[in-house]
C-alpha cells in the first residue's frame, strides 16, 4: 500500500489559499460598509434632529406650565413680556432665586415651576442685555450658544398678551396693552403664547443674516435672533408696535423654522404644535423675509380668534 500523503501546512502556498482574502473579496466588504454607512447616518442625523425638537417642546412647555400658575397668583393678569421701567424704582424684580432688573417672561414664569432661568441674576441694569441664560430647561438643543437673556431663543406673543411698554400719548403708567386678563383670552387652545423666534432677522432675506451675538452686545438687526424674547404677531399695523421699539417700522419679529423647517409654538393652553410660519398666519416671501406692515392673519395671537390689529402705540 502506497504512504498516506499528509499535506505540508506549513507551506507557503497553502499557507496563502487557506487564509488571504483577495482584492475582490475586500473591495465588496468596503462596499456593503459603505452602503451601510450611507443608509445609517442620514437616519441617525434625522433621529437626533427628531429627539432636539422633543426636548425643546418639553422645554418651553416647562416654562408655559407657569403661565396659569402666574395669572393665578397676580389677580388672573397674564405676565408682562418684560416688566416696566419705571421712575423712582430699582426696576428689579423677584425670579424665584433672586432679583433681576427689569425681568422678562421666560424668567418670572420660571420661578412660579421652581426652575430659574439664571443662576444667579443680577438686578444691575448694565447687565440687562449681556447676561446669558444657564436653566438648561430655557434653552433649545437645537440652538446651541443661543442663550444671551435679550437675544432669547423662545419669543412671547407680547403684543396680545402683555405689553408694558408705556403708550406715546399717555403717562408713564399708561401701558400700551397691559395687564391683560386671561378672562380676554377667549381661545386659549387657539392663541399662541410663544415660539421658537428668529428676532430682527425675519426682516432680512435669509442669505444677508448675521450670526447669532451671544454677548448681546451688539444690536444689528440683521443678527439671527436679535431681540428675540419679544415675538410680533403675524400682521402688524403702522399704528401699532414691534418687537424692538427701538427699529419700529423698521424691522420685525417671527418664528425661527430651526427643526426642519418647522417651529414649535406653545399656545396657552400649554399645548406645543411643530407648525411652519405660514400655519400660524404669517406671510413669507420667497426670499425668506416677513412683510413688515399690513399683511398675514393675528387670530392664532389674538386671543379672541378674529384677526385683531394689535394694540395702538398711541
């Protein structure tokens, strides 16, 4: 009988046949990772965009939730969007943790939850529009570094709701629409309270803005979200006021489409909807900017449902 022949393992050859890939093997491994890659990324990038605008509906329904609980406490008047300057005061107010000069809603509306939307606020007015917002429940993920208290990422609908800023023809207590009691709001489920605001910069077509002014310093309203805690209703009348009275007539407010084209708007019945501009009756032209008079529908801000103007200046 012939030896059984027992193969040399240790042969170059065999070696290279039992083990090498070759380049062919190599190149569909690349592919299919490639692929997978290109499926997976779009939808893990998607699913975090998803889970931003989740947490900044949570976030300012947070702060929304104080706005009942405020009216409650101060006689069933809505809060201001930003309290008063007034003669022979500090001007500072109480938010929950300490005092701030001349509060603006978000914070006073914190303090009725027990979240403050400042560490520690100062009730020094050269701080007033430099100070940064550090509550995280104040701040929308997909706004990173939009934090300055007066450039804020969330806009109150101050014109029909709380606007105590004094009238032109009237005294220094004579305030254009405040205080406003939540007995005037008659479709609460229908009337926005606040949104994600884009500030000035909604007067500027959207290939001129500016970047984000995290220092509140600098007041170009061409700035994405200059002025931003104050937002204008969709169709505003010569007579009445902006959001910046300062670049009255001149320059305007609306909603930040920063979640995929959407924004979120809280209505005051605490209810969030991620809604396009358009939806909740502003008028956009194809270059980005919102009119600044005289167009566009305010029954989502008005508080009685019809298309109110806004409250006169005068």
């Amino acid at each position: 009988m012939p030896p059984k022949l027992t193969p040399d393992y240790s042969a170059p050859n065999h070696r290279r046949a039992a083990s090498a890939f070759t380049v062919i093997e190599v190149l569909v491994v690349v592919a299919i990772i490639a692929l997978l890659v290109a499926i997976l990324v779009p939808s893990l990038t998607a699913a975090r965009k998803s889970s931003r605008t989740v947490v900044c509906a949570s976030n300012i329904r947070q702060i929304g939730m104080g706005w009942h609980m405020y009216a409650q406490q101060w006689h069933d008047s809505a809060v201001a969007g930003r309290f008063p300057k007034l003669a022979n005061s500090t001007n500072v107010y109480w938010v929950g943790n300490g005092w701030k000069y001349r509060a603006r809603w978000y914070a006073m509306l914190g303090a009725q939850v027990r979240l403050y939307a400042f560490s520690s606020p100062s009730p020094d007015p050269a701080l007033d529009n430099t100070q940064s917002v550090d509550g995280e429940v104040f701040l929308d993920p997909e706004a990173p570094g939009y934090d300055n208290g007066r450039n804020y990422p969330y806009g109150y609908n101050f014109q029909f709701l709380g606007n105590s800023r004094a009238r032109l023809s009237g005294g220094p207590t004579d305030w254009i629409n405040w205080p406003v009691k939540l007995g005037r709001i008659k479709a609460s489920s229908r009337t926005v309270m606040a949104a994600d605001s884009l500030g000035t910069a909604a007067s500027t077509p959207a290939n001129q803005r500016l970047p984000y002014d995290q220092t509140g310093a600098n007041t170009d309203p061409a700035r994405v979200v200059n002025h931003g805690w104050a937002l204008d209703p969709p169709r505003l009348t010569a007579a009445g006021d902006f959001c910046d009275d300062g670049l009255r007539g001149k320059a305007r407010s609306a909603p930040d489409e920063r979640h995929g084209g959407k924004a979120n708007a809280l209505f005051c019945d605490n209810h969030v909807e991620s809604v396009r501009s358009t939806q909740l009756g502003y008028t956009v032209n194809p270059d980005g900017t919102v009119p600044l008079t005289d167009s566009g529908n305010n029954a989502l801000f008005s508080g009685t449902g019809r298309d109110d103007d806004p409250p006169s200046i005068q």
